[in-house]
C-alpha cells in the first residue's frame, strides 16, 4: 500500500511537501529520499486539504494502477474523486490489465466551489501552446510553467533561459506568467517506466494528469475555473497518451473545467494560425519547441522536432528565422535522414510526419531557403515517401534492445551521466 502520512507547508506557505510511507512491496518504485513537492510562486497553505491533496493523487493513481497497489488519504474533492474512476476507464481501453488494479481509499469527501472566473493555460512556450495562447488571446488567462516537466529541476541554466524568453516576448503579459517547480518527473524510480512496454512513462501516461493535478491548489487561490492545455494531436490518431480529450478533460476539481485545446488542428495548420497573429498584430514570437541539451538558445534546430517545425513554417511560405529558428546547411538532407534504415517511430511521430507530407500535396508557394529547383525536388522526395513501408520495420527487435539499453542506463546511471558530460 501506499499511504499519505501528512501535507507540510514550508518557505511560509509556497511550498507543498507530501509525506508519505510505502510497503516493502512496492518501494522499488519510489525515490523514497526524494519525496514529491509542488513549490508555487504564491502562498497556497490556505487551501482545503482536500485540493492540496491532488497533485499527490494525480501522478500516484496511475501508478497504483499499473503496479497494482491501494493509496490511502484521509480526504479528497469529490469532483476528482469521481473524475479519477474516469480516468482509470479511459486508460483500460488501450490498457486492459490495469482492471480491476490500484483502489484510492479515503475517509471524507468534501464538496469545494471556487469563486471568480479567470483562465489558466499550461505554457511551455512550444507551438502547440502559443498556438493556444492566439485563439484564447482576449481570455487573458494566467500563463503556467512547471519546472521539471521539460526542463530538469537542476537545470537552473536553462530555466533561467526559458523565463528570460517569456519575459521578452512582447505578446505575453508578465503579469500573467506563474512558475512553478515540482519533481514530479523523479520522485519514482525508472522501474516505472517499465509498467509499460513502450518505456516512456511520462509521455504515455503520466504527463497530462500530471501537469494539470499540480495546478489545482494555484487555481483556488487564482480563482480560475476554466484550464486550458494545448492539444498534440488530432482525433484522425488513436494511441495510448497522457494528454488526450479524454484524459484531459476528465480532470476535474471543484468547480473547474479542463479544455483540450486545438485538438481540430493539425500541427501544420496550427502553424498557419500562429502566422496570421503574428502577422494581424504585427508582432514576433520565438517558438521554443526543443529541450535538446545540444541547443544553443531557444533551440536545436537540427533535432527531427525542430525539423517538423522549421518545414511547417516553410510550407507556410515563411522563414522560420523570424520565429526563433535558424534553418541549417544542410536541411533537407537532414530531414530525410530521419527515414533511413531501421527507423522506428511511435505513432504520435508517424503522424506529424504524414500532416506534413499532406501539407506538401496542397503544392502552394513555400519558403526558399536556397536553390527553389533543388528545394522542390526534395519536397517531392519527402511527399513520396511511404511512411508505413519504411518506418517500424524489425520494431520489435528494436524495442527489446532498447528495454536492455534502458535498463543498463539507470542500473548505472553515475557511469552514464558522465558519459554524456564528456559526449557534450
């Protein structure tokens, strides 16, 4: 089992520290020295306990479903109480052996309503968010970013980058922007990952509870009701993932509604929506669409994410220069690079590639970067590209050694991290 011992408020009421004990049984799965945290950028200990609660809830419910364990609380909100139930259904579809698996025992129910009805949307900063922040432009909601989510709690550096890059762009309201810092990504031990077959916990399951469970205390002291996070893809791609309408939007607390935002856009078009705001305010925005740690200020520009991005733009008949990324020598070899021999992608990666193959066929003027001649003869090799015959081939030779790789990486960790030190 695992069981909720006490909820400390400490740095006088920001920070939100979750004291917990697990059975012998299960404490493979936990950094039991590095228990979860939330810390706010505003005093949150006044709060129902029965709010404080869920950021706990929210990452170690999946857990206990996929490893088969009781959670025990004193109190919950009864809106979240019902919505988990919810939750654990729409994960069984694409996960049927967690049925039956990980029950929430709680004491009291409590009934919370908030007042007042401000806005929040998740910020990373990325296209799908901004793309979000255009369409829900007059909302003025709070804009929220969660320090190790996507960027590492002892990554102070490039935290510090991502603020300052906020903080310039002049289409956001500083006053709007909140930052919170949470381990929500290392309270749990790697052995996690391995309830999946895919190895990516975080993207699979965890991350769309996740990073809307720890806003839960900010919205009542914010008085939001209505949270909106970006959507990745669109219903034309079903697959297991953690932020999907139907997780997203069976998150719910009190009185608040979560939005999956833009799930009718594909990212290509979402790219056109972020083009005609730009171009209608007369403004810049720097898209920061990769964590890479070999980039170089906001980002890579050579990781297959900025690539997807940077060929949206250009299909889009703009530089992608003029929206913080810089377009290398070689980019139409490198993208192609991506489908060579023994290439393996999830189907979320399949999907973005093909959006963009479909872009291509709408044959409308694009962006030169060169050589217009040579750069349309690559565009036509990209379209033709059949997508099913050339990727997930030997996939589940790959995956196993991958699963191998995975687990000889955290086994050794300190041997690895210096690894990858002396690599960069």
């Amino acid at each position: 089992m695992f069981k909720l011992d006490t909820i400390i408020f400490e740095d006088e009421g920001h920070k939100i520290a979750y004291n917990y004990t697990v059975n012998q049984s299960i404490k493979k799965y936990f950094n039991i020295n590095n228990k979860l945290y939330v810390i706010y950028d505003k005093d949150v200990s006044n709060i129902p306990m029965s709010i404080t609660v869920i950021p706990l809830l929210a990452n170690i419910m999946p857990i206990s479903w996929f490893a088969g364990f009781d959670v025990f609380v004193e109190e919950i909100d009864e809106t979240f109480y019902n919505s988990l139930k919810e939750l654990k259904i729409q994960f069984e579809k694409h996960h049927p052996k967690i049925k039956s698996k990980g029950k929430l025992r709680f004491k009291k129910l409590v009934n919370n309503t908030f007042g007042s009805n401000n806005s929040m949307l998740l910020f990373s900063g990325g296209l799908d968010s901004f793309e979000s922040l255009t369409r829900n432009y007059d909302k003025h909601p709070y804009l929220v970013s969660i320090h190790g989510a996507d960027v590492k709690i002892n990554d102070n550096t490039r935290w510090n980058q991502f603020k300052k890059f906020n903080e310039v762009e002049n289409i956001i309201d500083n006053k709007k922007l909140k930052y919170l810092e949470s381990n929500l990504r290392d309270f749990y031990t790697y052995k996690v990952d391995l309830l999946i077959n895919s190895l990516g916990w975080w993207g699979e399951i965890q991350h769309g509870m996740a990073l809307l469970g720890v806003l839960a205390p900010l919205t009542n002291v914010l008085g939001v009701k209505q949270v909106f996070i970006a959507s990745s893809n669109t219903k034309e791609v079903d697959f297991s993932w953690g932020s999907r309408p139907e997780i997203d939007e069976n998150m719910k607390w009190a009185n608040v509604k979560i939005i999956h935002d833009g799930y009718h856009l594909r990212r290509p078009e979402k790219i056109v929506n972020v083009v005609g705001f730009v171009k209608k305010h007369n403004e810049k925005i720097n898209l920061r669409v990769c964590y890479s740690d070999l980039r170089n200020g906001a980002n890579c520009n050579i990781c297959p994410k900025c690539q997807r991005t940077m060929l949206g733009l250009i299909l889009a008949n703009e530089n992608p220069a003029n929206y913080g990324l810089q377009i290398p020598d070689n980019f139409y070899q490198l993208l192609l690079s991506n489908f060579e021999n023994n290439t393996v992608m999830s189907k979320g990666l399949e999907y973005e590639w093909w959006c963009l193959q479909e872009k291509v066929k709408e044959n409308k003027p694009f962006f030169v970067i060169n050589n217009e001649e040579q750069e349309t003869f690559y565009l036509k090799e990209f379209k033709e590209l059949n997508l099913k015959e050339i990727i997930n081939k030997n996939s589940d030779k790959i995956s196993n050694t991958d699963r191998i790789k995975f687990v000889l990486r955290n086994k050794f960790s300190k041997l690895y991290n210096s690894y990858l030190k002396t690599r960069y």
